[in-house]
C-alpha cells in the first residue's frame, strides 16, 4: 500500500509547472520581438537560432528520457536532476534575456544563439524527468489526477503571471534594456526555486527494483511511437500546441501593428489567461462527465469560432470586443492545453503493459521535444513570414541617456501576413487535432482496469484483476 501524497508535497511538486506552464509564455509572447526590436537581429537570423536550437532538443530530449529513465540514486531517478536544473535555470534563464549590444550583428548572433541553446537544454534536464514523475508521484488514478490537476493550476497561474508581469516590469525602468535584465532576474528565481524544494520535499511512488536497464540503443528511443494511444495523444499535443504557440508569438506584432494597442497588449493576454485558468478545474470535471478526448474535440470547436472573430476585428472596433474575444479563446484553449497532461499518466501505463517495464522517461522526453519543436516551428514560421513580408523593426534613439524605442509603420504586406497567420495555419492545425481527438479510444474505465492488472505484475497484488482475453482486447485496441 502505497502512502498518501500529502498537501503540501503536491503543492510542492505541482510548482515545478510555474517554468513549465510561464517561461515558455514568456518566450512566446516576446523572444522574438525582443530579439528583433531590442537586439536588432533580422527575423530570418533570429528564426535560424530557434531552428538550430530545435535541432539540438531533437536529440537531447529522447535522450534524456533514457538517462533518467536509467538513474539509480539514493535520490531516485528523477528528483537528482531537479538540484542541477535550480543552478542551471538561474544561469540560464538570465542570459537569453540580456540584451548584449555590440555593433556586429553576427556577434549579437551568435551570443543569442548560444545562450538560447545553453537555455534548451536546462529546460531539457529539469522538464523531461519533471514530466515523467507526474506519473510516478502516486500510483492511485484518482490520486494522480490530483496530483496533476493542481499541477496544471500551477502551469496556467503562471502562464498568466508571465504574460502581463514581464512587460510590466520591463516598462517601469525608463531603459528598456536595464527592464529586461531585472525582469529576466526576478523570474529567473520565480521559476528555480521550486526546484530545489522538490529535490528537497517530494518523492518517487512506482517501484523499479526489479527492472533491469537495457544497453542503450536506437531502439530505445523510439519504443513508445510502437504504442498506438500515444501516438494519438502526440498528435493531439503538438499541433494543439503549434497552433497555440503561432497564436502567441504573432500576437504581439498583430496589437502593435495591426490593431495599433500595444498598451494593452498584457491585459488582452491576461484576460485569455485568466479565462484558462478559472477553466482549468471546470475541464477536469468536465473530463469525468464525456471523457477526455470529448473535452478536447468541443474545445477545438469553440477556439477554432474564436480565432475566426479575432481575424475579423477592425483596428477602429471598441477594446470590449478585443477583450470579450480574448476570454472566448481562453474558453477553448483551456480544454486543449489541460488535457494532454491530464492524459499523459495513463498511456504511460500502457507503455508499461506493452513492454514489462516503466519507461516514463522515454514517453516524457518525446512529448518535452514535441512541446519545444511547436514552439520552435511556430516561432520560426512566424519569423520567416514577417521577413517575407517586409517587417520594418523599430527605430532605437537615446535620449538624456536613456534607450526608446519608436515602432514603425509597416507595409500593407505584412498586414496581410499577419491576418493569415493568425487564422489560416491555427485552424488547419487545430482541424488535425480535432481528428487526433476522435481516434482517441483511453478511457477512464479502461484506464482504471490498467492500472490494477500492473499493481497486480509489480507483485502489489495476489491475483490477476484482468483476464487473459480482456488483456488481449486491451493490448488490441490501444498498442
């Protein structure tokens, strides 16, 4: 019998989501207009340092869901590399935001391309184990739920700080360059030092003692694309994701220059983010009523109606109706940012029944890298488009020794670039993970009748709950 998860070490653990859930906010919102504007580095430039970062998480992600996957300390396996990701982020996290002047743009260049790289893979050391331990912090379905729910509070909390909190304090300094050092500070800490209490106060539930660890191979890396479910939960997760991430980073270009508000840019964010956050307990009651898959295929449907409204405001319509559109699309999107992490706990355990052993590490790092490759394609896209287009960057002027910055009138091309890809890509993109969602065949039933066949082969329970035929119809449907 496994010991319950206290209050407090699932408030603990559901902290570690506050980098999850805010730094790639933060990084979608405004990376690249940061880079383009504060730095000065074309946007095509500053696409190839996503594109090369990307390539970099392509191979460091599976990767290290099988190092953590094969950790063996006093620690655990996953809590070990939670210590090295409070150091790392602290470093890290600083260095993509400090806005290096140098008259060369090749230097520029090249420092944000290794300081953004250096970023990935602390993201890659913390996020990968942190992901896979959401489904061994308790063993009990109702228990993990919980347990990921408070989680995914924690996630969409901060999603919401990151977007109207940075921009804010960056503002408060008259020089724009000194805002950004001190916000890239401030959430440097907010995001590291749940980390160091989770290696501190949180512990790992499902038994490995009798698992043996493989030689590493090819084959291990791509094992779980072997299970059919989790293909399907990968589909659903990413191009929900990408559609969410293009979404996020043309935004800031369509308020400043299409819809000339950038003033109230973070409000419109916050009110999205609110609207996700207040959803976030009603999606998962929702979950239990028509099932996981039916919450995400009605929320496609309602962000699908919202992006199309948002295409259609004209620069001259009243804020309320920019607001009001806002909160819609906070309606839909919550459904499809909560559930694939909701979902994710249970078609591990099939991974689990399909190969004899938990490999929660391999399943994490392939959904980690594909969170980080829609957000890297979504931003390189958006990158190349604005280049395409004939993006003007702002004009930068000192003042009494003070850095502002003046945005330009832009040409009716990038206009036009910024309607389609605010409306044309998200709704192909969601209109594929609406046909992912229907093809999703775990339910909570199935799920709970999983979970009791693998107590019973860790040796937790004397008889086998599950039937020979019911295990090969089970195998059938979703491996």
């Amino acid at each position: 019998m496994q010991d319950k998860v206290s209050r407090k070490e699932r408030y603990i653990f559901a902290s570690g989501d506050l980098f999850g859930g805010g730094a790639q906010i933060i990084i979608n919102f405004y990376f690249l207009i940061f880079m383009t504007d504060v730095v000065k580095i074309r946007p095509a430039l500053a696409g190839i340092i996503i594109l090369i970062a990307q390539v970099w998480d392509a191979i460091s992600d599976p990767m290290m869901g099988l190092i953590s996957d094969r950790t063996r300390t006093r620690w655990g396996r996953r809590r070990p590399y939670f210590l090295v990701g409070f150091f790392g982020i602290l470093a890290a996290f600083f260095m993509i935001w400090y806005p290096i002047s140098n008259d060369s743009e090749w230097v520029r260049f090249f420092y944000m391309l290794f300081a953004y790289v250096l970023y990935k893979t602390v993201s890659t050391i913390v996020m990968v184990p942190y992901s896979a331990m959401s489904s061994e912090v308790s063993i009990d379905f109702k228990e993990r739920n919980l347990v990921n729910g408070t989680r995914l509070v924690f996630s969409q909390a901060s999603s919401l700080i990151c977007a109207v909190v940075p921009i804010e304090i960056v503002k408060a300094f008259p020089d724009l360059r000194t805002g950004y050092m001190v916000m890239a500070l401030a959430f440097a800490l907010f995001f590291a030092i749940p980390y160091l209490l989770m290696f501190l106060f949180t512990k790992e539930r499902v038994n490995i003692e009798n698992q043996v660890n493989e030689k590493w191979s090819l084959t291990e890396f791509i094992k779980p694309f072997q299970v059919r479910i989790f293909r399907s939960l990968l589909f659903i997760y990413l191009f929900s994701f990408l559609a969410m991430d293009i979404v996020s980073t043309i935004f800031a270009y369509y308020m400043n220059y299409y819809l000339k508000r950038p003033s109230e840019l973070n409000y419109v964010l916050g009110a999205l983010l609110i609207t996700q956050l207040v959803c976030v307990p009603l999606v998962i009651k929702a979950a239990n009523r028509i099932g996981k898959s039916g919450v995400i295929k009605n929320s496609v449907f309602i962000w699908m109606s919202a992006i199309l409204f948002m295409a259609l405001i004209q620069p001259n319509w009243p804020s309320w109706v920019i607001y009001f559109t806002a909160v819609y699309m906070g309606l839909g999107v919550a459904g499809c940012v909560v559930m694939p992490w909701i979902m994710f706990p249970d078609v591990t355990d099939v991974g689990e029944m399909a190969f004899g052993k938990r490999n929660a590490g391999s399943f994490s790092g392939i959904m980690t890298l594909s969170r980080k490759t829609s957000a890297a394609i979504g931003i390189f896209i958006v990158s190349v488009m604005l280049e395409i287009a004939g993006y003007i960057e702002p004009i930068t002027k000192v003042e009494n020794g003070v850095t502002k910055t003046f945005l330009m009138d832009q040409p009716d091309s990038l206009i036009l670039a910024l309607k389609i890809i605010i409306l044309v890509i998200p709704f192909i993109l969601l209109g594929i993970t609406y046909l992912a969602a229907k093809g999703y065949k775990l339910d909570q039933k199935t799920s709970e009748k999983i979970t009791q066949y693998l107590e019973y082969k860790r040796g937790n329970k004397p008889e086998n709950p599950v039937s020979q035929e019911e295990l090969k119809d089970l195998k059938k449907a979703l491996i």
